[in-house]
C-alpha cells in the first residue's frame, strides 16, 4: 500500500476530486427533486384526503416537508392522528 493511502484512510481525509464529486451528486440530486409550492400543497391536499378515510386527523397541525441529504431526500409527512375510523367495507388482511 503506498504511504498517500495509508495516511488518508489513517487521518480519513478525502481529496479534491471526491469532495467535488459529492457536491456535484448533491447538486443533481438538488436539482432533480425542486419542487415547486403549489405542487407540494397539492400533495399535501391528496395526502390528507387518503389519510382521513382511516383516521381523524388535526389538519391544522400537519407538516409537510422534504428533507435533503448528501445520500437522499425524505417526504416527511407530519400529523397528530385524533383517532382511528372504523373499517367499514374494507376487506380483511
């Protein structure tokens, strides 16, 4: 094993090239999942009418966000559920 190889996995530092390589990955990424205001309320709006076939819910409380990272982005869906409905003509599992 050469000694630049051995020092970086010893003190974990990356070079310029894999530092610019994740950036760009994460620009991409950036990029590609840009969603635009009305849409998202959209979403929330198909979301809270899916979720409220089986729970009540408070629609006053809801959060709705994507959360970004270097690996990947996240809907993150956010409601205290009041209760559960009962399933009326649902089939059984």
């Amino acid at each position: 094993m050469k000694i630049n190889a051995l020092l970086k996995k010893l003190f974990n530092k990356s070079d310029s090239k894999d530092i610019a390589k994740k950036r760009l990955k994460f620009a991409l990424i950036y990029d590609k999942l840009e969603i635009r205001d009305d849409m998202l309320g959209n979403l929330q709006q198909d979301l809270i009418e899916v979720i409220s076939r089986y729970f009540e819910i408070d629609k006053k409380a809801i959060i709705l966000d994507i959360q970004r990272s270097d690996e990947c982005s996240a809907l993150v869906f956010n409601t205290p559920i009041l209760s559960a409905k009962p399933c009326h003509g649902l089939p059984a599992a």
